[in-house]
C-alpha cells in the first residue's frame, strides 16, 4: 500500500451495508456542526463499530516508516449533504496524550457531485468503495457537494506520540 494512491477497499454492497448500518443510529445521534467550530467544519458524524477492523489495521501496518500498532475505534462516518463541508484540517494533535494519529485512511462510501476530498498537493474524486491513505500530518479537507449526499467512512492508525 502507498500513500496518497487510491485503491478498491469496499464493493458498493459493502458501502451501502456501511451506510444501512450508520442510518440505524437516530439522526439526532450524528453530531452537527454545533458541537464543533463550524467555520471549520458543519457536516454530521457518527461513531459504529466495524466488525472487520483487522482488514483497515493491516493495510495501514502496512506501510513502511509508519509505526501504526491499533486502529482508533470506533469509527467515524461522515454525511455531507449540499452545502456541509470539513475545511483544512490535519489530524495528528500535538498534546500529552501518549498516543497519537499516525495515519489516516478516508474512504468514499456514497459519491456526490462536487464532494472531494483533498490534501494541499493532490485532489481526489474518489469513487464508491475507493480509499486513500495520508500521513495524519497532512493539512485536508472534504469539499461540499454541489448536489447530492456524500457518506465518508475515516479510521486512524494509531501510534506512540511522536512529539513526547
């Protein structure tokens, strides 16, 4: 696996089992922009839990010069409808916690027009099931839709804090 290379990592049955499951959590359970500072961010999150986490673990451990030991559960999916957007952000915080976000893999699970994902140096039009994987050092963001609903599957290879 390389960084910034997409790849297949679900068929389009697996992303619309994704989302089915994510839809069974009441909509009041996805957090909004309110909880959060919406001049960066405004779109809904919600936490499950993915029964297949060794598959997402395993691709990430498999990247040289990252030491990626367990995978931050559970997982964050992400709704963007027209209009919801993430600004640059990076992941990887520099507080005293004794882990840290090594790196992320983002994955498109409903495709919507106009809802890209990208970091400062590459622009992805991800497909249905398609993944890319970035050091959590990286600024992105994920760009509204212009029509339709994006769904977003993010996990983090975790690691030792790295500036303690």
């Amino acid at each position: 696996m390389k960084l910034y290379t997409p790849f297949q990592l679900f068929t389009p049955e697996e992303c619309e089992q994704i989302i089915r499951d994510t839809k069974e959590l009441a909509e009041s359970d996805g957090i909004a922009g309110g909880k959060y500072n919406t001049s960066i961010r405004n779109n809904k999150i919600f936490w499950i839990d993915y029964k297949d986490i060794e598959k997402l673990r395993n691709l990430m451990m498999d990247i040289e010069d990252y030491n990626v030991s367990w995978i931050q559960e559970p997982i964050q999916i992400s709704k963007y409808e027209k209009e919801q957007y993430y600004h640059w952000h990076t992941d990887q915080s520099v507080d005293k916690r004794t882990s840290s976000r090594i790196l992320t893999l983002t994955c498109t699970l409903q495709t919507a027009t106009g809802a890209h994902f990208e970091t400062r140096d590459h622009i992805f039009d991800l497909q249905q099931g398609e993944a890319v994987i970035i050091p959590s050092t990286a600024e992105h963001r994920a760009l509204p839709p212009t029509n339709g609903t994006r769904w977003a599957l993010t996990v983090w290879g975790m690691g030792d804090n790295p500036n303690l």
